[in-house]
C-alpha cells in the first residue's frame, strides 16, 4: 500500500516510484516469454494462436527500432498474471481514488541495445480516444535496469496540470532537432502554459527505473525517452488501466476498437474478456485460479 506522502508526491509531480513490486523469478520467466515473442516477430505466429492485438515497429525506421507489443498478456501466460498483480492494482486504485479497475491494454516498448530508436514527448490519454474518461494512471516495469545509458524514460513534473495538450504536444515534437532539444522546439511552437497551471517551464528529469519496480505516471503527464546507444537492451511494459466509469466512444480509432462491441456511451465494464476486472469494490481480485497452476 503505498503511503500519504506517496500519494501527494504523485498528485504534486504527475510520477511517482513505487519500488520493487516484481521478483527476480517473476522477471526471468517475463523476459524469456518475451524473447520469444520477439524471436517469432510480427509475422511468425500460427493462425490459431495467441497473439498480440498489434506488434509493431513504432518508430518506422530499421535502423533505430522501438518494437511496440500491445496485450502480450493475451499471448503470455507470465504477463497476463502480471496484470492483476495485486500490489500494482492496489496502487493504482489508490491513485485514481477508484474503487473499480479493468485492463485496458498494455504495451510492451522494447529498446534493442546500440540502435533502439526514440519515444516523443506525449501525452497517453489524447492516444486513446476510445473511452470516455480517460484511463487515469499507468504502470510501468522495466525488465532490466533502466537508466539514461540505455534510455529511460524522462518526465515533465506537474505536466498533467496542463489537461490534455494534443495539439501543442505535436507542434513541441515537430519542432525537435532531438530529444533533448526542449527550449528551441519550445519557443519554435509558441509554447505557453495554461494561465492557470502551477508549472509553467518545460523542466524534463530523466526517470530511471530498476528491473522489477514499478513507475506510476498520470495519463496527462509529458513524457518520452531518448534512443538506447547502450550494449544493453531496454525492455519494458506499460499497463494502461480504466475505472469503472469508463464509457465507450463510437467512431474512434484505436486498435482495442476491434474488441469492442457496444453502443455509444455503453459501460466498458460491458465490453468482455479482452477488458479484464483486477479490482473489484476496493480489493484487487488477484491472480484467476486458472492461471496461478499455468506455466506456458
């Protein structure tokens, strides 16, 4: 359970540390189910099995590749445990205030050593136009050590002060000669704050993370990570959770819509198995029995 000093320190900064929430055993048995979905690539799975719901290479370029899974949890049994981990799941309905919680996708980000490619600086919630309010809080576990050699993720603290800034997060990105060139792209865009957002300067600090713990960060909250020139690969996973008011919103374009079969403005909590519950009343339902015995 995370404390009230915690707590504030997320509300204040928009990210927050949770510590060592995954045992080295638990890492070992997600990396070697990893592996294997990268040894197979995009086009190696059969027809009738599990998969990932997009695989993908986001940066576009060969040369300098973010590989982008979303719900592996769907294809591996290690990471579909990891969804309802019940100290994750506890701290995210301590965070959002939420009582309810479901999956709503995850999304492995995997950085090859010496040539992994860059993320932008974004926004998650303008990304996810599906659902109605947005998911709130993320989480995210490196399955190594993350750090600024082989490209952690870098915050903007109390960026999510400034709501959803779609359209200045893409004039900022168009702008950038690099990652780190923030005051040109900066004054290049007309970068101006709301009147009313107690941050008002483009301040990034690099967010680096150990193997097995957990980062936090809100769904407005700015953030991105340079390119990995490491010997070392940097593999990790974001868990995107929803509250129980999550509604969905028809005509959008994302790859969950696939998955969704309801009516404008129907509950998400009515939208099935590709969306499950991990808390329920305030209690994290825990690991399903049918998968505490499974081992593949």
């Amino acid at each position: 359970m995370l404390t009230e000093q915690q707590v504030e320190t997320f509300q204040r900064d928009g990210f927050l540390n949770g510590g060592k929430v995954v045992a080295d055993d638990q890492i070992a048995e997600l990396k070697a189910q990893l592996q294997a979905v990268l040894d197979k690539g995009p086009d190696g799975f059969a027809p009738d099995e599990p998969r990932p719901v997009l695989y993908r290479n986001l940066s576009g370029d060969d040369n300098t590749p973010v590989w982008q899974i979303v719900n592996i949890w769907e294809a591996c049994t290690a990471f579909e445990k990891l969804v309802y981990h019940p100290v994750i799941v506890g701290a995210i309905s301590q965070l959002t205030g939420m009582d309810n919680l479901q999956v709503w996708h995850d999304q492995v980000q995997y950085k090859p050593e010496g040539r992994g490619g860059a993320t932008g600086w974004h926004q998650d919630a303008p990304l996810w136009p599906t659902i109605r309010p947005h998911t709130p809080v993320s989480a995210w576990i490196p399955f190594e050590d993350a750090d600024i050699e082989n490209g952690c993720m870098w915050m903007m603290p109390g960026r999510q002060g400034w709501r959803n800034c779609v359209e200045l997060c893409a004039k900022f990105a168009s702008h950038q000669k690099d990652f780190f060139d923030i005051a040109a792209a900066a004054d290049k865009a007309g970068f101006k704050p709301p009147a009313d957002a107690p941050v008002r300067q483009l301040a990034p600090v690099p967010w680096p993370i150990k193997k097995g713990e957990v980062s936090f960060h809100h769904s407005l909250t700015w953030h991105g990570s340079p390119p990995n020139r490491s010997p070392r690969p940097r593999p990790a996973i974001a868990i995107h959770y929803m509250t129980g008011e999550a509604r969905y919103v028809a005509g959008t374009q994302h790859p969950m819509d696939a998955f969704i079969d309801l009516p404008d403005g129907a509950p998400m909590a009515e939208a099935g198995d590709h969306f499950p519950v991990v808390c329920r009343n305030g209690k994290p339902v825990g690991i399903p029995l049918s998968l505490k015995s499974a081992t593949a």
